[in-house]
C-alpha cells in the first residue's frame, strides 16, 4: 500500500508527501482529493494562517476546494467562510490516497471519478443531485470534484441536507 498523505497543517507537509497524524484520527470529515497542492511557505502561513497561505501558493483553483469543503463541512452554512480558514485545523482533514480510510469514523468524501476503481460506489448508495451527481452510502460519499462547474450550490445543498437530515439554509444564496 502506498503512503497516506494527508493535509492537516503546514507542519506536516514535506517533499516527500504529508505524513499520517492523529488529526486525520480526530477529523469528523477527510476528503480524498487526487491532487496535492504545493506546500506553503512556512512564513505565509505564520503571517496569513495555513488555508490563506495555501491559496496563495496554489492561485485560486484552491480558493474554490477550500470554498466547497467549507460549505459542506460547516455547521452553520452563514459562517463558512470563518469557518473555511479554520477548518483544517479542527475537524477536516486532506489526503491524497484512499489507503486506510476504511478504519476512519469520519465522513469521507472521495473527491472525483479516480478514487472509483479503489472504492467502488455501492449499489445500495443513494444518489443525490440530477446534472452533477453525488452519492451516499452511510459516511462515504462519492463526489465530483471540487469544482464549482462540477460542484454547484444546489448538490451542496442537497449534499448537507442528506448529510445532516434537517432543514438547513441554502449555499445557493451564500455568495
């Protein structure tokens, strides 16, 4: 099995990969993305806070992850952008492989069609959204990618209602 690369903070990113901490153990959600961004410097991050430095090094496609992971994960959507710049140092965590996931009591999201031949959507999954799909099958939610082109509001919002299984406000009205 590969190695388990996970983004939880700056000081856990090396050139060789991100090494496993007790972050991704503690983290309530962990999406397996197929791309790693570049590390940060570690003076952006001292000066900007790690989410912002990460944007910066990595332009606004990130902008737009991190965005879509804040929406998701935030308990009350009106405060997703505060919650965007804290969250991966709480309860979201990033890797880059989907070895050792199975262990996780998280929410995982496998981010993108890649991650569909390692795990497979279950037939039983519930299907969510009609242009742009996601699917649910207990904690583990198969996801397009991270793209709001692929990832509109409305699936975010259907996505956080099934998720969470209560009224919720709409990400369609929070710019």
């Amino acid at each position: 099995m590969g190695e388990q690369k996970v983004v939880t903070r700056m000081t856990h990113l090396d050139a060789s990969g991100i090494s496993m901490s007790k972050m991704l153990e503690r983290a309530e959600y962990v999406f397996v993305l197929p791309n790693q961004p570049i590390a940060p410097e570690e003076g952006a991050v001292q000066r900007q806070g790690y989410v912002a430095a990460l944007i910066e090094a990595n332009g606004n496609h990130w902008r737009k992850i991190m965005t879509i992971m804040a929406k998701l994960t935030a308990v009350e959507l009106t405060h997703w952008r505060q919650w965007r710049d804290e969250m991966l140092n709480t309860k979201v965590a990033v890797v880059f492989s989907s070895d050792a996931i199975a262990s996780l009591s998280a929410r995982v999201f496998f981010v993108g069609n890649g991650f569909r031949e390692q795990v497979p959507v279950p037939a039983e999954a519930n299907v969510l959204g009609e242009r742009h799909r996601a699917f649910m099958a207990g904690r583990r939610i198969w996801c397009p990618y991270l793209d709001y082109r692929q990832f509109p509001n409305v699936l975010i919002d259907e996505l956080r209602l099934s998720m969470h299984n209560q009224n919720m406000e709409s990400a369609c009205f929070m710019s």
